[in-house]
C-alpha cells in the first residue's frame, strides 16, 4: 500500500528488554505499534534473535519486517534487504575448539553439545530458552548469519582476538553474540534510505548489540535500564518497557520532534 511512497519512516524495535518484558508485549506497546502502522510507517524488529525464535512475538504484533540475527539478515516485506552469513570455516574452528556454541540461521537456532550450566546461565540471563540440538552438517550446508557462545568464564576461555573475521558482542556475564565482522543492527540502513530517502529511521533499544543502531538511526531511543554508552549516543532516553517506555517515547519525543 505504501511502498511507492518515498517519505515513509521507518521504526526499529529491539526485542528482548525493550519491547517485551519476561515474554509479554506491554499493551500500551502494542496499541502504539498498531498507531504507527496505521499512519503509514513501517514497523520492524531489530533483534539478535532469529525468526524461528520470534513466534510468541508475532503472535502479539504485527510488524512490516526484520533486522534479525544482530544485523546478519534483514527483509522487508518479502524482500532481502541485507545479508552478512559467517564463513563456515570460521564456525567449525570454533566447534572444534569445543566452545558452547548455538548456531542461527534466518530461522533456526541450535546447539552442536549438550545442554551444561553454561548454556544455561547463558539462557537465564537473557531469558531465552535453550537451543535444541542441530546436526553439524548444517554449517556446511546453510547459510548461518550469527553465533551465541556461553561460558562461564568469558575474560580466560574466548580470545576474540583469534578470529579476526567476527565481531563479538557481549550481551551477558554468560555469553557473546557472533556475527560477521562489520556486521551491526545498521548494516540495512544505507538500503532503507535508498528507498526511503525522505522518511526518517527511528530505533530503540537497550543493550549494546543496539549499539550502532541507535548512533546511526535519525532519531534513536534507549530504554532507561540500557548501558551508559547507548544512552549518550541516543536522541532520548525512555522508561522502562514494563512502564509503557515505548508509548512515552513516541508521544513525548518522537512525535513532537517530527511534527
């Protein structure tokens, strides 16, 4: 319906700490997503989680595409926007090494080892389940645009330095999130303003795999409890999700400042 138009905004929702809270969307968050699609702008989540991963999400809002796997892959629509897939060598080498590695696809997440207590720590503090268990065949065979590696002991047992072809992102005391070097949540921007030169690019988030995101979108806004670095690159700083941050974004600032 508005995709000819050239003055759409585009706006990018984090998902784990920003627009949902222990599982659940805040209704307020959903009323103002709903608001926003409405009006003719375009809704999509921006998420190091693959869409395999986003069915509870989904199932209470709806959203007009996806900055997923940490920037590794992004559509709108039916169409591929950008995407950044991790050499698969890479991969075995870090499999090889025996580190707890979950491997994504665009909409699988699995695990190679059994389930240990790093897994699970790693799980608990980001409050997401457990990957099940995959068959390494699949490195070779598709395409895996991010890796999460839990441990229990992160400063002696990964040397980021050693893969000089990734980019880790420390998302817990438990774990990183792997993608490709040069790979962001604002990798698919340059597309988006190619397409929409003349709307703005509007994102939220609370962590630092939201880091580049929120520097590089037109307006940014981060959540009250998101790291120090985030807040100073952000036009705004919100409340928290679970005190309708996201509705009191849009109406105090975002809307006032586009208007």
């Amino acid at each position: 319906m508005f995709l000819n138009r050239k003055n759409i905004n585009v706006y990018l929702f984090d998902v784990d700490g920003t627009l949902v809270v222990d599982g659940v969307i805040p209704e307020s968050a959903i009323e103002t997503i709903k608001e926003l699609r409405d009006e003719g702008n375009f809704v999509m989540l921006a998420t190091g989680r693959c869409q395999g991963q986003l069915k509870e999400v989904l199932d209470q809002v709806k959203v007009d595409g996806f900055i997923q796997n940490n920037g590794g892959y992004a559509t709108l629509g039916k169409e591929v926007l950008y995407e950044s897939p991790i050499n698969p060598e890479t991969i075995w080498k870090l499999h090889n090494e025996g580190f707890n590695l979950g491997v994504l696809t665009k909409d699988r997440y699995v695990r190679f080892l059994n389930t240990n207590k790093a897994f699970k720590k790693f799980a608990d503090s980001l409050k997401i389940e457990d990957p099940k268990k995959g068959d390494t065949a699949m490195i070779d065979r598709d395409k895996i645009y991010s890796l999460t590696i839990a441990s229990l002991d992160l400063e002696h047992e990964i040397n980021p330095k050693k893969y000089p072809d990734l980019r880790f992102i420390k998302v817990s005391d438990y774990g990183y999130d792997v993608v490709a070097k040069g790979t962001t949540k604002a990798s698919a921007f340059a597309v988006i303003k190619a397409k929409y030169p003349q709307g703005h690019i509007i994102a939220f988030g609370d962590n630092m795999n939201d880091y580049e995101m929120l520097d590089e979108a037109d307006l940014s806004v981060s959540m009250q409890g998101a790291p120090d670095e985030c807040k100073k690159v952000s036009s705004f700083v919100t409340k928290t999700a679970e005190n309708n941050g996201i509705e009191f974004a849009v109406n105090n600032f975002i809307k006032r400042v586009l208007d």
